[in-house]
C-alpha cells in the first residue's frame, strides 16, 4: 500500500484536525508516495522496535516523535538518532495522540477496560455516573490497569460520579464535574487544588492507562489489505519496593 492510503484511512477514523494546537499528530517521517510493507503500531517508538522491523515499516504510534521545533540534528540525541535511523532504513512514522484520545482511546479504558457504562465525553473527559465505594474502586483499578499501587488525593469513601483522562490530565481539574477523577502524572499543586475543590483524584498511571493504544489500533487496521503487527511499548518506569 502507498502510505497516503494507509494516511487518509486514519484521518478517516480519528481525524488529525481534531488534535490540539500544541500537538504533532500526523505524518512525522516519511513520504506520502513511499510504498508500506507492513504496520508497526506501538504506544511509543523506541530503537529496539526499528532495528528488529524490515525496511519499508511504517510506524503508527502515540506518542509523536517530535514535539515542538527541532534546531539541530544530533544523531547522538533523542529523539535524532531514532530519526536517522527511520531515514537509513526507509522507514515511516504517523502519530495518532491528541485526535486518538478525544476519537477512540479515552471511551475504550473507560468501558472496555474499567467497565463503566458511559454517559458522554466531552473532549477528553469520559463522564459516568455510578455509586461504588473506593474499595471497589481500587480493587477494579488495579485488576484492569494491573498496577501495583496507586497515589490518592482527598479520597471519599462513597463515590457517585467519576470521570476519565488518560496519560496526563490533571490540568483539566478545574474542568472536571464529577466525584473522582482518574488520570496519571498527577503533580503536588493539582493535589493542593484537588483537596481544595473537595474532588477525589488518583493517579492511574500515564503508560498504564494508554498502553492499550496498539490494540485499538490494531482493530482498525485490520481492514486494510497489509500486515498488521501490534508491539507492546516499554513502560520508562521501573517500580522497586525500598
């Protein structure tokens, strides 16, 4: 297939005008007349993954590459070096982040995953309404994101809304109208403000809670007349018991 193909098929499903105005989803490495072998989707792109694919692989990733502008190529820095080595291997890389979150990977952890039931998204705010106690809650967290532990703001012991962001959606508290709010990255002055707005907050995890974006992915592609191989991305975090 041309990578233009494979391109329009994905502005189809999640399109990249949807994005926010800060981001770099779309076409990062390559060229739209380039012929595509194959379909490499991951949560995030790493050296390993472009060494151990065949030339002509296009990569369908998170997380861009490239954020903001770039002022000199040093191909023995991130993220150049995995640049270079794209270019010597023809290969090519799209990014899917802020148009995928707000199209598909949101809703998906939050009822495919978790199991709510629900009542809308707005942007990247996944809403539901649901009594549980937080007990509950933790058990259902940790069986289906598999962590092993979590970090809590203002807990409740009696919940009746919750919402949803994946990866890094703390800065949306003032925004957020619900009981408990799920996100990762969580940082000291969000807690601060949490606790001050008597809103619930746990940190789920940036890489635990979008690792599944390979999968869904992987879903979409399999229409399309082109092998397909979804690879599980490394979680940069190492968790040691001290």
């Amino acid at each position: 297939m041309k990578l233009k193909e494979i391109y329009e098929f994905l502005n189809q499903i999640s399109p990249f005008e949807l994005q926010e105005k800060w981001d770099n989803s779309g076409l990062v490495v390559g060229r739209l007349d380039d012929d595509i072998t194959q379909i490499v989707t991951a949560l995030d792109l790493d050296e390993q993954m472009i060494e151990q694919s065949d030339e002509g692989v296009l990569f369908v990733v998170h997380h861009p590459l490239i954020f903001g502008g770039i002022s000199s190529l040093d191909f023995d820095s991130y993220p150049a070096n995995l640049i270079q080595k794209l270019i010597q291997k023809n290969q090519s890389l799209i990014a899917m982040h802020t148009n995928f979150d707000k199209s598909h990977l949101n809703r998906f952890v939050f009822e495919e995953v978790l199991g709510f039931r629900c009542d809308g998204c707005e942007e990247f705010v996944c809403y539901a309404q649901d009594e549980l106690d937080s007990d509950r809650l933790y058990a259902r967290l940790k069986k289906r994101l598999d962590l092993l532990h979590i970090k809590v703001v203002g807990e409740k012991k009696q919940i009746n809304s919750i919402a949803l962001t994946t990866g890094s959606g703390a800065s949306m508290i003032d925004e957020i109208d619900a009981d408990c709010f799920l996100t990762g990255d969580i940082k000291y002055h969000d807690a601060i403000k949490a606790i001050n707005q008597n809103k619930m907050l746990i940190d789920i995890g940036h890489y635990e809670s979008e690792r599944f974006f390979a999968e869904i992915m992987g879903r979409e592609l399999k229409v399309l007349p082109i092998l397909v191989i979804i690879t599980n991305s490394k979680n940069p975090f190492v968790y040691k018991n001290i």
